[in-house]
C-alpha cells in the first residue's frame, strides 16, 4: 500500500534542516536591511530623492561594506566554524551598521563594528588552528584591515579617509578565497607566496594613505594592478571561461571583478590622491564592480553553505550582470563628465541591477524548492 506520510526519520531529517535555515535566516535578515538602507542612502546621497537626513547619507557606506558583505562574510565563517559565539560577529556588524541611523550616539554602531570586526579575527584563529592554511592568513589580513578601519572610525577619523582600508577588507578576504580555491586547480606554494606578499604590500599601502595620500595611493595602485594580474594568472576563470553553462557565468562574473578592480588601481597609480569624482570612481569600481561581481558569481555556492537552501544557475542571472556593468559604466561617463543627471542615471540602475540579482536568486530557490517538493511527493507515494 502506497504511504502517502514520509517516515519519522526523513520528517526529523526535514524539520531539523527547516530549523537551521530559519536560524540562519535571521542572521541573513539585518544584512539585508542594512544593503536596502545602503542603497537608500546611496540615491540620497546622490540627490535622486530630497531625503534632508544626514545620518542616513552617512551611512551609506559603512551600511554597504560592513553591514551588508562584511556581515555575510562573518555569517559564512561562523557557519564553517559551527561555534555558537561565532554568530555575535555577523550580528555586531549588520546590527552596529542599522544602529547609525538610529537615535543612539553614532559610537554605539562605531564600537559594534569594531568589535564584530575583532570577532571576526578570533574565528580565523580556530580556523587556523584547526588546518593552518596561507589563504586563511590573507582573510585574516583582511579582517586586521577592516578592524584598523572601524578603529579609526570609532576615534572620530571620517569614514572617507579609512575608506579605502575598509574596501580592503572586502578585496583581501575575495582574494583569500581565490587562494583557497586556486590549490584545487594546481595553484603552487610559490604562487600562494607571492599572493600573500601582494596582499601585505595592498594592506599596507591602503593604512598609508591615510598617514602620506598621494604617493602612497599611487603605491596603492600599482600594488592592486599586480594583484590583478596574480589573480588572472591563478584563476581558472581563463579556463572555464569557455565552458557553457554555471562555470562560464562564474568565469564571466570574475572576470569582470577583475576587470574593475583593475579600473581602480590604474586611477589610483595616475592619480595619487583622488579627486572627488576619481575616488567616486574608485570606491564604486571596486565595491560595485569588483566585490559585487564576485557576490554574483559565488551566490549559488555561499547561500546553500549558509542558508542551506540550493540555488541552481539559471540563464537569467546574466541579466542583472549585465545591468551592473552598463550602471557602473554610465556611472563613470556622469564622474567624467560631471553630470549630476547621468551619475544619478547610473546609480538607480546600480540599485536596480543589486535587486534583479536577489529577484533572480529568490526565483531560482523557489523553483528549486518546488521540484524538490515534488520529488519528495511522489517518493512518498511509493
């Protein structure tokens, strides 16, 4: 006789896993938040809406950078760890982000990162432990330069003179993982050495700008065109590249993050200390083009990892893609040219290109979700 009632043992299998996901999912949820008040701010910063809220202008990268990735990455760390106290880092970040634009003192959200950001070392150092690796040595470089960012912060530096080392956060913990990921494709000892000692030039040269700007950005500069070029020459994206389907789509992301990252060290190397438009330029090279890039090419293996729920690579998600890099394109056009209506232009097309992306992979979830309810239907009627 069919049993239309799955056994006991798959049903606790299922509500454990609908369990974890919803845990998760509430980590998941302020970073969230904190990329829809980023972007919020963005436009309003930008004058698309007469929002007169200064704290919310404020926020908009810190809310971008820490609140929204910097959180995703503690979440993904917490998650490999499986230590419970490992989960206040992701929280302290997304939540201290959030707390900017409320009505407590703006040290509270300062001093929250700060110490989501010491966390986050903490975790990398039971990551080491565990399996000492050179790659976790570059995230943890890049945890040091985030937390000397959100230091300064706190003291009352302003956030756009540590900007650039909390960008590198971002591009060292990216570049952590490409190690990581280039010792499965043959990637050598010797290349991991040389990757590690870019990466220290990088961190170093980003404090520097804060201390002697101009010729330490220009060091700057050509120190991420030499990342650039390593990281080109490791990666097997030159390979699959001409692959088809879910490999070709990551290819053609990095690719393209590489290519923008590469945007900003040649203006950094030109320019030395950037000009308002060049640094505009700059910091949205390497947080939209390069770091949002990679978002899109690691979604379909970071969300299973951490919310344990598949998305599988659909044709559709070239499309917003695609849509970031003309916004970013045309956003330069606006820099250059300084105009306020095609910057403007291209930063609601940014914003729109991030929310088709999350459109796109809560579509490709609920598909996958939905086969899988029917496979799990008709094996129980057998």
């Amino acid at each position: 006789m069919p049993n239309p009632v799955p056994t006991s043992r798959s049903t606790h299998a299922t509500m454990n896993r609908d369990g974890v996901r919803a845990a998760r999912l509430a980590f998941v949820l302020p970073a969230g938040v904190a990329l829809l008040i980023g972007m919020a701010a963005g436009l309003a910063r930008m004058g698309v809406w007469g929002v007169d809220a200064e704290a919310l202008r404020a926020a908009h990268a810190p809310a971008m950078l820490f609140g929204f990735v910097g959180s995703l990455v503690a979440l993904e760390r917490a998650v490999a760890i499986r230590r419970v106290w490992a989960f206040a880092a992701p929280l302290l970040l997304s939540l201290g982000a959030l707390a900017l634009i409320t009505p407590l003192p703006t040290a509270v959200g300062r001093t929250a990162i700060a110490l989501g950001l010491a966390l986050m070392l903490v975790i990398y150092r039971v990551i080491w432990k565990r399996q000492t690796a050179l790659a976790t040595s570059v995230q943890a470089l890049a945890a040091a330069s985030g937390l000397i960012a959100a230091l300064l912060w706190a003291t009352g530096v302003p956030f756009e003179n540590v900007s650039i080392v909390a960008a590198v956060f971002l591009v060292l913990t990216i570049v952590g993982e490409r190690i990581e990921l280039g010792r499965v494709g043959g990637l050598t000892a010797r290349g991991e050495a040389v990757g590690l000692g870019l990466s220290l030039v990088v961190a170093a040269a980003s404090v520097a700008t804060i201390l002697w700007p101009g010729a330490a950005h220009s060091v700057l500069g050509a120190a991420i065109l030499s990342l650039v070029a390593w990281l080109v020459i490791i990666d097997v994206a030159r390979v699959t590249i001409t692959s088809t389907g879910a490999a070709r789509y990551m290819a053609v992301c990095l690719l393209l993050g590489y290519a923008w990252l590469a945007v900003a060290g040649g203006i950094l190397l030109a320019a030395g200390a950037p000009s308002a438009a060049a640094y505009d330029v700059v910091t949205h090279a390497v947080l939209l083009g390069f770091v949002m890039s990679m978002i899109m090419a690691h979604a379909s293996v970071i969300l299973p990892a951490v919310l344990r729920t598949p998305l599988p690579y659909r044709r559709w998600f070239y499309a917003p893609v695609a849509l970031l890099q003309l916004s970013l394109v045309v956003r330069v056009i606006g820099d250059v040219r300084e105009s306020n209506i095609t910057i403007q232009t291209g930063g609601i097309a940014n914003v729109a290109a991030i929310l088709l992306f999350f459109v796109c992979a809560v579509a490709s979830a609920a598909l996958s979700a939905r086969v899988d309810s029917s496979k799990g239907v008709a094996h129980a009627q057998r």
